[in-house]
C-alpha cells in the first residue's frame, strides 16, 4: 500500500463514504489499493490502523467525521473606558484641557493590547470570561469559544420558519404604521405592500428540500447490459457497462432513480433503447431502486448532474474502476 500523508488519508477517508457497496457491505468498484468486493469493514479497519483520528465503529454507523473536521469560532469583545485614565492625570495636577485625542488613542490601544494578553492566558486555561483594570483605564473583555457545525442539513421547515418570522415581522410593522397615522387603503401602498409580503410567505411555504443546495451526495449505479440476440448498432456497441451518477443527497428517495436516469439518458446518447436492460441501484445499499413517479419529461435534467463510465473514470477520482474497453460517447 502507497505511504500517504494524514491529509491525503483524510481525503480519502471521506471519500470511502461515497463508495458503492452490494447487500454484504462490500465495495463494487476498487478503492486506492483495495480491489472491488472487498468489505467495508476490513478499510475502515485499515484506516484505523493508520491513525487514531479515524474510528471502524463510528463508519460502520454512518459517521466518518474525524477531530481534523472540528472547526472553532473565538469572539473577543473588547471595551475600554478611559475616565480612570482622565482622574489619574488629574490627580496627578494634569489640566484636562491639554488633554488631546491621540493621546487617549495611545492610552486605549495599550490597554487593548493588555486585555489581548489576559484573554490569551485565560483562554489557554480553559476561562471563558474575564475583567481586566489598569492603572491608565479600565478595559474589560469577554470572549466565547464554540464549535462550529458544519455537517446539520438545513430542513425546509427550519428555512421556512425563519423567513416567515421575519416576513411576519414586517407585515406587523406595516400595519402598526398604517394605524398610528390612520392611514385607509385609498391613502397609501400598505396593503399592497402586505400583499407583496403575503405572496413571498406563499411561495416560502413551498420549498422543499429539493430546492435546498447540498454538497452530500448519494450514490447510484446504472447497469447497461445487451438482451440476448439484440443486434446493437453500431453507435449503441460501447454502451453496455456501470455508471455513476452521485445524485444530490437532499433529492427525496423515491426520486433517485429518476434523477440518475434523467442525467444518464441526457449524457449518453442510445440509438435502441430496446436493445438494452437498464438497472439502477443504490450505492449505498446495493438495492434496485426503481422510477416511482417519473413523467418521462426529463423533469430532473435541470440538475446536470455527471454520469461516470466505472471502468473509464479519471485517475484521480476514488471510484475509479480498472482501465477496460473505450468509453460510450457522451454529449
């Protein structure tokens, strides 16, 4: 096996986890050094072995995420309140009145840089706020450290819920106004205006999770196979082989197969369709997944979504199959 960097570990672990697999959990394509019909289980274990950070068990459910994939936000608030500097000349006979601009400028960015140095400390010892008083002023400060998460999928109703509060929140505040000037409809736009804002709410209320961008994806396998006795044209020879289509992963279950097959037949051009026995399967679970409610307008053909011969993916894509015949023509 190829020695590889953590980082180049890293990327490939993530990329195990869009690696078909049949019903026995093995993978249907090779995988860096790994021939195909190798079981999950025994990469994740490999993986394992090389470094602590990647967990077989955690795979197994489903979580490939790794302490590299943490990502933390600090907040520092910083306020300075230069009275005390101002008493203190005072009380040291200072005349306020030669007291200018830039010196209060210097005094606060040496009590910023003091606060910096607190925060630093404490935020090292694990304190997650502070107070700080100096001899020219008071600075206080507070920071935050919290994780950041980046894997939550944002659901239709959590999108909508939120923009409905705001869109609400308007419609309020163009009533209120209406009513504190006894304003009528004859008088003024207002009610257009909530009407406008009505209308947002209506289609707010219509998205689906289909609308939503997503960088998850879900694999799905297109088997192309010759029936017997048919005579492919000469066009339709290189067709038969698998595909891979990575459908995006907020596309509802019942639709996989139609998407793949909308990106499948916009790609790949077939001269006899009937010449052919066109399998789709889930790349997850290596089940047939069938067209539940297609049209047959090619509604998901908007999507453009890329259709990868297995046996002729580029080098460097971690579904890469061996090298075979040439690859279909594809538009």
């Amino acid at each position: 096996m190829t020695k590889l960097k953590l980082s180049e570990l890293l990327d490939r672990w993530h990329a195990l986890a869009e690696i078909p697999v049949n019903e026995n959990e093995e993978t249907v394509v090779p995988f860096m050094d790994f021939a195909a019909e190798i079981p999950r289980a025994t990469i994740f274990e490999w993986f394992e072995e090389q470094h602590a950070c990647f967990s077989a068990g955690n795979a197994m459910q489903g979580n490939f995420a790794t302490i590299f994939d943490k990502k933390f936000r600090v907040s520092i608030e910083i306020e300075t309140d230069l009275r005390n500097a101002l008493q203190e000349l005072e009380a040291n006979g200072v005349d306020a009145s030669e007291v200018g601009g830039s010196y209060l400028e210097e005094v606060s960015r040496e009590e910023i840089g003091y606060a910096l140095d607190e925060a630093k400390i404490k935020l090292l010892k694990g304190f997650t706020e502070g107070n700080d008083a100096r001899e020219y002023g008071e600075c206080r400060y507070s920071f935050e450290v919290e994780e950041v998460q980046t894997t939550t999928p944002i659901s239709p109703e959590h999108l909508q819920d939120a923009i409905n509060e705001h869109l609400e929140s308007a419609v309020a505040l163009v009533l209120k106004h209406m009513d504190d000037y006894g304003l009528k409809e004859e008088d003024n736009q207002g009610l257009a205006i909530v009407n406008r804002i009505q209308d947002v709410m209506k289609a707010v209320n219509g998205i689906e999770a289909a609308h939503i961008k997503t960088d998850k994806t879900v694999p799905v396998i297109i088997s192309v196979t010759a029936r017997e006795g048919a005579e492919l044209d000469e066009d339709d020879e290189t067709i038969p082989g698998r595909y891979l289509i990575r459908v995006p992963g907020n596309i509802p279950e019942e639709h996989l197969a139609a998407a793949a097959l909308d990106a499948f037949h916009d790609k790949i051009p077939i001269g006899v369709l009937d010449d052919f026995d066109i399998v789709t399967t889930d790349g997850r679970s290596g089940e047939e997944i069938f067209d539940h409610a297609s049209t047959g307008g090619y509604e998901w053909s908007h999507l453009n979504l890329d259709v990868d011969w297995l046996d002729a993916a580029p080098e460097d894509d971690p579904l890469m199959g061996s090298a075979g015949t040439s690859s279909p023509a594809m538009r």
